[in-house]
C-alpha cells in the first residue's frame, strides 16, 4: 500500500467518522426520548446519568477520530 492509498483511506475514514458522530448527536439532541426509552430496557440510568453517559461517549470518540484519522492524514499529507 503507497502512501496516496493510505492517505485516501484516512481521509474517508474520517469522513465517516465524522458522519457517525454527526449523526450521534443528531438523535441525542432531536429524539432523546426515544433513545432513554430504548436504553431504558437494558439500563436504570437517571436522565443526569444517560445525558453523562452520551457526552462523555462522544468525546472519547471524537479525540479517537482526531488521534487516529486526522492526525495521521495530516502527517501524511505534509510528507508528500
């Protein structure tokens, strides 16, 4: 694999990444409540909880996005 493959990777990898966070957020913010009640079935989180839950989900996957998509597309695209 050549460095122009790896980095077309990279890059739709983060397009996609970006997409589902994107999209996470949307139905965090627009359908919450179905959402809660569909986790609610499986876990007893208080509303505090879920919202806690869902921040901090998203976070963590958006600085794994940052660590292992664009920073390494960036570094690529400066060394060629």
């Amino acid at each position: 694999m050549n460095m122009i493959h790896l980095t077309d990777f990279l890059l739709y990898s983060l397009i996609i990444n970006y997409l589902i966070l994107i999209i996470w957020f949307a139905v965090f913010v627009f359908a919450k409540d179905w959402m809660k009640q569909v986790h609610g079935q499986w876990f007893n989180l208080s509303s505090g909880q879920f919202d806690a839950v869902h921040y901090g989900g998203m976070a963590v996957y958006k600085i794994g996005i940052l660590l292992l998509n664009l920073v390494p597309f960036i570094a690529l695209k400066m060394l060629s």
